[in-house]
C-alpha cells in the first residue's frame, strides 16, 4: 500500500527540514519516503523498455538508461525549490543520448507520434533547455515530462556534447566540494561552465566561438582552477577505472538476461574508484532494500555516492554516466577551449590508465625504433597505473602503441603521432 499523500509530504519535511517528533516517528517517516520512491521503479522500467521497443530500428545511434533519484538530491531539491516532495516530478528519470542536437528534435518528433498512437504514456509537459541554457550554469538538454500509472517521469535527452558538459560539472562538483548544477560554489567557476556551454552551443548550430569568447573561457578556466584549488572541500584528485571490471560486469550480466537490469554502483570520491557495483535485477523490491542498504552503509558525507541505475546493457552505463570514468589528475580538472572540444568526442573511449601510459611514453620520447621494456614501463615510470596490463593492450588494439612479441618492448606509433597527442 503506497502511504497517503499528507504521509508522503510529512515524511519529506521530516529529512529535509529535521522536523519530526521522536526518533520513533523519523524511522517510520524513513519507511514512507523508502516506499514513495519505490513505487516510482515499476513505472519507470516499464517505461525505459518501451522507449526502448519504440527505438528498435531507429536509424540514429543512441543510449539509454534510468535512474532512481538518490535520497541527498531529493533532500537539497525540497530545500532549494521549498516545493512538498509529492510536487517533485523527478524522483524516476530517463535519459537517452544522442549524436547531434539535431538529433534531439528528430528524437522527441518520433516519440511524439509514438506517444499518440497509446493510451499508457501521456507527454505532460516538454522544456527546452537547448537554445537558453537553464538558469545561471548553462545546462541544456530537453526535458520531457511524461505520465504513467498516475507517477510523473522525467525524460532527459542530450546530444553528446551537450552530455559531456553536463558530466564535466558533475565531476568538477564533486572535486570542488560545491553543487554547480544547482548554483553553488564561486561565480566564476559557474561561470566558466556556463560560457564553455554556450561555445558548445555556437558549435552545434553550425558557428564558430568567436576568438573573444575563447579567450574568455580559458581566463576563466584558469581563475576557477585556483578558487578550486583553494577550496577545503571535495580534494579528490585522481581517478581510475579498471578496464576488466566492464567485462566481468558483461559476464555476470550474461547469466542474468533480461531487457533491462537495475545495477546498485557505490563510488568512493576519496579515492577516485568504485566499491562495489551489484547487479539487482529488476524487481522493485529487491532493488530498493538493496538501495536503502548501500545508502545507509555508504553515507554521502563520507564523499560515497550510491546510485541505482538501469540499462539494457551495463556497457552502457559507460556513456550515460561518464563522469565516474576518468578524472586524469588535478591539473586537467578545467579544460581550456580547445582541450574541451577534443574531449567531448574521444575521451570517453579511451581510460585513464591508457591517459597516462601514453603521456609518459610521450614524455620520455619512447617513439618508433626507441622502444622501451613493458617491465621497466610498468615499475618504473608507471607504477602509479593500476589498469596497466589493461591499459597497455587496449592502446595496442588501438595501434597506438607497437610491440612486436607478447612481453617485447613497447613504443608509440609514428604513423598515429596527432591521434596521440590528441588524447594528450
């Protein structure tokens, strides 16, 4: 039985004003909001696999998966918005990747017809962050707001550059210590990102950044490196991602099919890794006792983050959440203009680990027929790479780098000189 809606309310005051009698009534005001936001997950995966059935054979390439919104975001939206949490429409989200921005427009004209053609969605409402950018930070993407079952849904969807800006200051938020996205934080910092936003803009609509504007990002690029170096909250300097753990994610995956999986991912920001990342399956039940636990174990104040994300494959996850696959180092927080532009369009197939082999190759000018041993490379001027063995096949696979037998020397390919220095 799903609480009353003055229940659902009092239980939302309760965490996000402290407001509560005995610690009797706060556990069970916990139980409310635990069984509020349960109830969004039924109708939300039903949701993600019919976009998905919808989108079988649709000719623009794309990504999709959904998310439960995490008890610290509902928390600071209450507060924030000073809005009752039954009012909140975003507990269940979707979002969906595209290529281009033209793509967005394609997309929502097709789910627009999609939609009419059925009774069991309806498009409440749709708001078009593109041309504007939202309030002071910049984001853009289109946000649809549909109903199902009585449950109010949101739908993201993004072209890929307008995706990696987003992540860039999610990650840049949490080594900060400060919620861009929400207007936390210095105003330069948030201003950087909203006029790095409105460059990307002039760009998918065909403009180029005029050289006043590039210049304006990279001096505010380098005032927010210092106000963030500064700051005495977040401190998270590096990260890692081991490439195997997609694998045996794929694996564990294989033997669990089904069109969509719910995955609980525990992220340390301390030190850049994950703790755990469980797949549990798609009943709402099992995937929110699961939740509720992680969250309880892995608190937000000690700089975890627990989220339950569901896709159809985990490798997916990879493009939709990108921010937890690849802080390099403190010094390439903040991109300067041109950096950025590279980034959006290769750094999200390449892992940090490869980042770092390539550039101490590069440094120590270890090129074509000046190769160096894979165990000097390893102890000496990588020992800090945890992927290395994977790091080092993948830039192989990619001719990046030349061996000529399995444990021989390894160097950078000539021929693949820009490709390289691209990524550095």
């Amino acid at each position: 039985m799903i609480p009353s809606k003055s229940k659902i309310d009092k239980a939302g005051v309760a965490f996000a004003k402290d407001q509560f009698q005995t610690i009797e009534d706060l556990i069970e005001l916990e139980d409310v909001f635990d069984q509020y936001r349960k109830a969004h997950l039924q109708p939300l995966s039903e949701t993600t696999l019919e976009l998905q059935n919808w989108l079988t054979g649709y000719k623009t390439d794309y990504y999709i998966a959904q998310r439960l919104k995490r008890k610290p975001q509902i928390i600071r939206k209450l507060n924030r918005l000073s809005v009752r949490l039954t009012q909140l429409q975003d507990i269940g989200g979707c979002r969906i990747i595209v290529e281009k921005n033209s793509d967005v427009d394609q997309l929502l004209a097709f789910l627009e017809t999609k939609v009419e053609s059925q009774k069991t969605i309806s498009i409440e409402r749709v708001t078009d962050y593109r041309p504007k950018g939202r309030d002071d930070t910049g984001y853009r993407a289109l946000h649809i707001l549909l109903s199902r079952s009585g449950y109010k849904l949101e739908l993201q969807i993004r072209s890929r550059i307008q995706h990696y800006w987003a992540e860039s200051i999610e990650r840049t938020s949490v080594i900060y210590g400060y919620h861009l996205k929400e207007g936390e934080g210095d105003p330069s910092v948030i201003k950087y990102f909203k006029s790095l936003s409105n460059a990307f803009y002039e760009i998918e609509s065909g403009r180029e950044p005029s050289a006043q504007h590039r210049l304006e990002i990279d001096r505010l690029r380098e005032a927010s490196e210092k106000i963030i170096e500064a700051s005495d909250r977040g401190r998270v300097f590096d990260s890692y991602v081991n490439e195997d753990i997609i694998k045996v994610l794929t694996e564990k995956e294989s033997r669990n099919p089904a069109p969509i999986n719910n995955w609980i991912i525990v992220f340390d920001w301390n030190t850049g890794a994950f703790v755990s990342w469980d797949i549990v399956g798609r009943s709402p039940d099992e995937a929110i006792a699961a939740y509720v636990k992680y969250e309880k174990n892995f608190p937000v104040e000690k700089s975890y983050e627990v989220v339950l994300i569901g896709s159809s494959k985990v490798a997916t996850v990879r493009k939709t959440h990108s921010h937890y696959f690849g802080i390099d180092s403190y010094d390439k927080i903040l991109e300067n203009f041109d950096e950025s532009i590279i980034g959006f369009s290769s750094k999200m197939d390449i892992d940090v680990g490869a980042r770092q082999i390539l550039l101490k190759l590069h440094t120590k000018h270890f090129w074509g027929k000046k190769p160096v041993a894979q165990s000097t490379l390893k102890n000496h001027f990588c020992q800090n790479v945890l992927t290395f063995e994977s790091s080092l096949e993948s830039l192989i696979a990619r001719k990046f780098v030349i061996r000529e037998t399995a444990n021989g020397p390894v160097s950078l390919n000539v021929k693949m000189r820009s490709e390289i220095e691209q990524y550095l």
